[in-house]
C-alpha cells in the first residue's frame, strides 16, 4: 500500500481532544499516516489549561530530523509553536526539507480561553511561517492579532485576511467559528476569495475543532486534492465530527474524528 504520510509539528494534549493527539486522529480518519514532533507538552482537559511546558528546541530540531531522515512526508501541519525561538527553528528545518505542503494553524490560546504562547509571537509567525506555509488558519483572536484589525463581521474577516496577504501570507482561511449563525469561513487566495458556509452546530463539544480542522486540511492536500477542495473537505469533516460528537469531560468536550468508521 503506497499510503500518504503527514506530519504534525504540535503541542502534547494530555486529555487527548486537541493538539497532536487530534491532529493523528485526524490524519487517521482520513486514510494518511501520522507521525508527530512534540513541541510542548501541555496538561490540560476539557474545562482548563493547568501547566504548559515547552520541550528544549534542540530537541525540537532533533525529532524533526528523526522523521525527515526516514519518512518520505507528503504534507505537514503546525500547530502550537509556543515561542518565537520554537517558530523560527521549526520555520529553518522546513526550509531544508522543503515539504510538498505546510499548513500553520497559528495556536495561540485554548478552547477553554487559556493563553497557549508567549505574547508577541505575530511577529515571528509573519516573518518566519508566512513565507514559507501554503495556507494559514487563523481563528478569530488569531486573525485580529496578526492584522492588528478588530472582526465583528465577515466583511472584517475579509479586509483582515487580505491584510495578512499583504503581509506575506500566501492563502488564508480565517475561521468565522460562532461569528455568524452560518458558521462562515473565509478562503482568501490570490486568485479569489471564496466563503464557505455550513450549519452552525449548537454543540458544547468543540475542544480541539481547530486542530482537527487544520489537519484535515493537512490530509485532503496529501491526498492530491486542491486548496479549496481541501478546504471545503476538511470543513464538512469537522461539521460531522461536531454533530456526532460525545461528552468526555466537564467541558468543551472533543470531536468525534472517526464518526464515518462507528456505527
């Protein structure tokens, strides 16, 4: 079997809903091997974050060796890079691999609303990451942080979206979440702008959405599909998991990532 391998270089969520552990459940569910460099290990769970301890970059560098050394990766997706130390070494190992695809899901803070990172990191995520990721996938806060702007309707997320173009950025997918009743997602491409709507599922069970979100995108472009294929994939995937989702925790529970396969 001649199966598709990504790559997720992320932060460790012990309570297994967030992080590279939905990142690998992601990948999984949609028929691509996973393998992981961890680059915090977080202790969390669904109603909080209570430590967040970032692994030495020089390890950092040295799993990243360890799987581009093996494993021929088709696809790799970030997530939280907690410093601007960690940005740059992750940003400067990718530049020598030179991935086929790299989508940034620039984490900066929890589901529960818990800060993930080290404030004034933007800087290094438009210097570093934006170069050289084929999509980024800001959630609101995100976006606001990193164009400066404040979002209060989709006609923000698009000014904000161009502005992250303008600094750099090659595509962006600013994630509308709760924004609007029709859970509206912007695509902004050089080519064209698209929205991309779905139900908004009112649901509790949203810890680790962006990560899973993120690696499905991750996935379907490992996969061979276009940018807004992907995109558009990767969004129905995670309205589903939403939908049939399950309480674990007290909460925000996770995603259902393998929905299709339970009966």
């Amino acid at each position: 079997m001649n199966i598709k391998k990504c790559l997720t270089i992320a932060g460790s969520d012990c309570s297994g809903g967030a992080g590279i552990q939905a990142d690998l459940k992601a990948f999984s569910a949609h028929g691509v091997y996973g393998a992981s460099v961890i680059t915090s290990v977080v202790a969390e769970n669904t109603s909080r974050v209570i430590s967040v301890f970032n692994v030495p970059v020089c390890e950092i560098e040295k799993q990243i060796d360890a799987v581009f050394e093996d494993v021929e990766i088709d696809a790799v997706k970030l997530g939280m890079l907690p410093t601007a130390e960690i940005i740059k070494a992750v940003a400067d190992k990718l530049k020598t691999y030179k991935p086929p695809f790299i989508v940034c899901d620039p984490v900066m803070v929890a589901t529960s609303g818990d800060a993930l990172s080290e404030s004034g990191i933007g800087k290094a995520f438009i210097e570093h990451l934006f170069p050289i990721a084929d999509l980024i996938t800001p959630n609101i806060p995100e976006t606001q942080a990193l164009s400066g702007i404040e979002i209060h309707n989709t006609d923000d997320m698009r000014r904000a979206a161009e502005i992250l173009a303008e600094k750099g950025a090659k595509n962006v997918l600013v994630k509308g979440g709760h924004l609007t009743e029709k859970a509206e997602d912007i695509l902004y491409t050089k080519d064209k702008v698209y929205s991309l709507t779905a139900e908004l599922v009112n649901s509790p069970n949203t810890h680790g959405t962006g990560c899973t979100l993120s690696s499905a995108i991750t996935a379907n472009l490992a996969l061979g599909n276009d940018l807004y294929t992907s995109v558009k994939l990767a969004k129905d995937y995670i309205t589903e998991a939403i939908r049939n989702s399950y309480t674990v925790g007290k909460g925000h529970s996770p995603v259902h990532h393998f929905y299709k396969l339970w009966k």
